[in-house]
C-alpha cells in the first residue's frame, strides 16, 4: 500500500465536489432551521400579539454562535471530502495517465491499487484490458517477424512490402513486461508454421 503524500490531486475535481457538498450540506441545515422558525413563530403563545420578529430576535442573539456553528460543520465537512474525494481522485488519476499511455502506444502499464481506493475493480478491468492488449501485441510482432522471414525466403516482394507495413504500424506500439500476462494461445510462428 502506498503512502497517501498528497491530498489533493485532482484539484478540480476535489474543490468542485467539496463546494457541492459544502452547499448540499448548508440548505440541510438552514432549510430546516427556517421552517422551524416559521412553526415557532406561527404557535406562539403570545396574548393578543403575533409577532413575526421572533426569528429576528433569535438571529439578533445568537447569530454568532450560529456563524462559528456552521463555520465549525464547515470544516469538519471540508476534512471529509478532501479525504474522500482523494480516495475517488487518486484512482481516476491513475486510471487516466494508463488510459493516456495506453493511447500514446505504451502498453503495459498498470493501475496501481491501493487499499480502500475506491474504483478498484474498474483499476482490475484496466489492468485486464492492458495485459490483453500487450499480450495480444506480441504474438502480432512474433507473427509478422516470422511471415516477413518466410516471405524473404520465398522472395515475395508484394507480401514483404505490406508484411514491412504491418511491422511499421506495430512498431508504434511499445509493450512493457506485465507481471501477469493472459494466456493467448500458441504463438504465431507455431501457427504459420501449420499453414505451410
């Protein structure tokens, strides 16, 4: 398991959700607050005088206690979504610098797990995926290494001409060594070698 040196790692994203919450969690608060207000004010008791100053009166004493209150819940809720939105941005960072070299050509690269990332069987799927890729790559190079030989051998200038194109395009391609690759099946050179 990793060490969590940094907090913040998808700004952004991490400030976004926060601000979403933070306000999510202010209406929870006020909201009840105001319809509370309105029951005290509509059911009082007074005789012969319904006042609708009360919530004034109320928010005119203690409107600091109610500042430091909600700038308190405040941060406590900040804490938790910077530690939750870490455990949700780490992961999606992960997965998208993978996906991005996945893209550039390099293949094997992994998404590296941590515990109680969330995403971990998505970072699963993305490693699957990576693996089949580089696998699959291989035995397309060790193919087009063995039909280029055979080609040269048989002197066909045509086939080695678009075997040479198929080597430029996989060439592109680089493949990390993974630490479990999948099984593909018999190697390309094993199957030319039946088709001969």
């Amino acid at each position: 398991m990793k060490n969590r040196k940094q907090y913040l790692i998808d700004r952004a994203l991490q400030y976004r959700l926060g601000v979403e919450l933070m306000i999510i969690v202010l209406l929870m608060l006020v909201v009840p607050f105001v319809f509370y207000a309105s029951f005290l004010v509509e059911n009082q008791s007074v005789p012969g005088i319904r006042t609708h100053g009360v919530v004034g009166g109320l928010l005119r004493y203690h409107w600091l206690s109610l500042i430091l209150f909600y700038l308190a819940y405040i941060g406590i809720v900040y804490v938790f979504v910077v530690y939750y939105s870490h455990r949700i941005a780490g992961p999606v960072h992960h997965f998208r610098r993978v996906l991005d070299d996945m893209a550039e050509g390099r293949l094997g690269q992994q998404v590296h797990r941590r515990k109680d990332d969330y995403f971990e069987h998505l970072g699963g799927s993305i490693n699957r995926v990576a693996g089949t890729f580089a696998a699959t790559l291989s035995e397309l190079k060790t193919t087009t290494a063995a039909l280029s030989e055979m080609a040269n051998a048989r002197g066909d200038g045509d086939l080695s001409g678009h075997v040479a194109k198929v080597q430029e395009i996989l060439d592109r391609y680089t493949v990390a060594s993974i630490g479990t690759e999948p099984s593909v099946g018999s190697s390309g050179s094993d199957r030319l070698l039946a088709y001969q």
